[in-house]
C-alpha cells in the first residue's frame, strides 16, 4: 500500500468516518462529469465511457448534467469533496469554468477535457484535452459541399441548424463551415439557429425555416445527426424528399444517420468519434503513474457519403 494510500485511510479512521470501497481496494478514482443524454452520439460516448472503466479496473462515479452548466459545476464539486484521483468532463459551454477548474486544481485534483474544450487562458487548469477538431469537421463538411454544386453558378441557399448555443462543437462547426463556402459568393446562409443537438428540436426549427423560406432552401447544414433526422421528418411532413430536393450535410456518423443514408434520406455525414472510453483511461492510468500526458490528443475521422453507406454500415460500432 503506498504511503498517500495509507495516510488517506487513517485519517478517515481517526475521523471516525467509514473507508470507500476503492480506496480500501487502492482502485483509481475518476468522476465523470457527462454532458446530458441529448443525442445518439451522447449515449455511444456514455457507453464507451462506463465499458471502459469497468475494463481497466477504474472506479467511476458518473454524474448527467442534463445539458444544464450548473448541473456540472454542482457535479464537479461533489468529486472535489469526495477527493477522486482524476476528474474529467465533456464541458456544456465553453466559458464560465474558470472558478471551479481553480478549485479542482487547489485541491490537487488532475482535470482531463474529453471531447469538448473550454474557453480559459490559463491552461494549467487541465491536463489534457482529448476529442475531435471540430473546426475540421466543418471544414470537411464544407469541402464536401463545394465539390458537390462544382461547376454550378446557381444560388445555393444553406439553413442552419447549429448545436448547442456556446459549446464548443457549435462555434467551431460554424467556424470551420464558413470559412470553406465564403470563398464562392453563390453559397449563402439564409437562416441559422440552434437545435440544442436533439432530434426534437432539430424538427421544431427546420419546420419553422419551411414555413419561412419554404422551396428557397437548397441545403440544409446540420451540426449532428439528431436534429438533421428530426429535419428529415420536417421535410417530409412538408411533402418535399429529403436529400433530393433539399441536400442534407450532418455531423457525427452515427448509425441512426446510416440507416438514414441507406434510405436515401441523407447525403452526407462527417465522423467524430464517441469513442473515448478506453484513450481516457488510458490517460487517467498515466496521470496516477506520473506520466506526461499530451496537451491536446486528436481523434481521427473521416466523412461517408450516402453511396458508401451500406458498405460501411456493418462495421460501424456505434
Ligand atoms: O460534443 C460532441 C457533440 O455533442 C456531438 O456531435 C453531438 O451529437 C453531441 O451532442
């Protein structure tokens, strides 16, 4: 048993208070503060997140912030107070952490970012920052965009349906999106507005750009799956086909966007990967063992389009 270990224990004893299973076991403590359960995405990430702790031998206490800022930082604090080795979160919004990362870090707590980043100068306050280059993902699915309508001068009028106002997926997926279309002037976004990442959301606001723009719409820019699917059903509630007469670009490349391309329904998906369970880990395991960890670690991804869809379908494990 090591001396930090042990020095843990007897205080508790001589407090009186009871010894946690895991810190009796010397098992690596990690609170997991989760974003919400807001998308198909969402959940393969929470799965990956619980499967792979239970392999390595982790302890995790997991806590769901309901898409809710205070929810995380209330989390936080609660794995602060319970003294976990390591703390890790998928940041709500980019701003506003600045207090609590300070707090984590007076009490000597290491804090990992996993798949979204925070918008904070000081980068002490974290360890490491793993997940998706989201700029990127824009960039693809603008790229995508612009071979698509090649040799076309014809307007192209883009709706919007951007994720969560102030996350990071949100800013940069916009970012990385325009940065590629405003080289040609024919691309225009006609309208733009947040989805919050749900299905019933993304249905709620593309009904709401139909009933302004109507058959104006040539594209629709969905920043995931969820709310381009929930699109989907906004566009053939309005008797128009999806994909053929409005094309469809979306984030993620979750298999409910494959069974959607498949049916003919989606044109287009950027990957970004859920799967961070086992790199967490990993890098939570080197924390405790005093390795250095990479400041920023990039998820590797690639974009499918509706004609390799079946191929690739069975393969897809999320
Ligand atoms: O942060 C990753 C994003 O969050 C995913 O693209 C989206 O589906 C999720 O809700």
């Amino acid at each position: 048993m090591n001396m930090q270990r042990r020095t843990a224990i007897a205080a508790l004893i001589a407090a009186g208070l009871p010894v946690p299973a895991a810190l009796a076991q010397g098992k690596i403590v990690l609170g997991f503060a989760q974003v919400g359960a807001e998308s198909e995405w969402r959940t393969a990430n929470t799965e990956s997140i619980k499967s792979a702790a239970k392999e390595a031998g982790i302890e995790l206490k997991f806590s769901d912030a309901q898409q809710k800022q205070e929810n995380q930082i209330k989390a936080i604090r609660a794995f602060i107070a319970q003294k976990v080795d390591v703390i890790a979160f998928s940041p709500v919004v980019e701003s506003g952490w600045g207090t609590v990362l300070r707090e984590a870090k007076a009490a000597k707590i290491p804090v990992i970012l996993a798949d979204r980043a925070v918008n904070e100068k000081d980068d002490t306050l974290w360890v490491s920052f793993m997940g998706s280059d989201f700029v990127e993902e824009g960039r693809k699915a603008g790229r995508w965009l612009v071979e698509k309508m090649k040799g076309s001068t014809t307007p192209v009028n883009i709706v919007e349906l951007q994720g969560t106002v102030g996350s990071a997926p949100a800013i940069d997926r916009k970012k990385g999106f325009e940065e590629i279309i405003k080289a040609d002037p024919k691309f225009k976004i006609i309208r733009c507005q947040t989805g919050d990442f749900t299905r019933a959301k993304g249905k709620e606001v593309m009904e709401a750009f139909l009933k302004a723009e109507g058959k104006k719409i040539n594209v629709l820019y969905a920043h995931n799956d969820d709310m381009a699917i929930g699109a989907i059903q906004a566009i053939e509630e309005a008797g128009m086909k999806p994909a053929k007469d409005i094309t469809i670009i979306s984030i993620d490349a979750v298999k409910g966007a494959f069974e959607a391309m498949i049916a003919g329904k989606l044109n287009v998906s950027v990957e970004c990967s859920p799967l961070l369970g086992p790199q967490l880990m990993q890098a939570v395991k080197d924390i405790k063992a005093g390795k250095t960890l990479p400041k920023r670690i990039v998820t590797e991804e690639g974009i499918f389009p509706m004609e390799v869809a079946a191929k690739e379908f069975p393969s897809r494990k999320y």
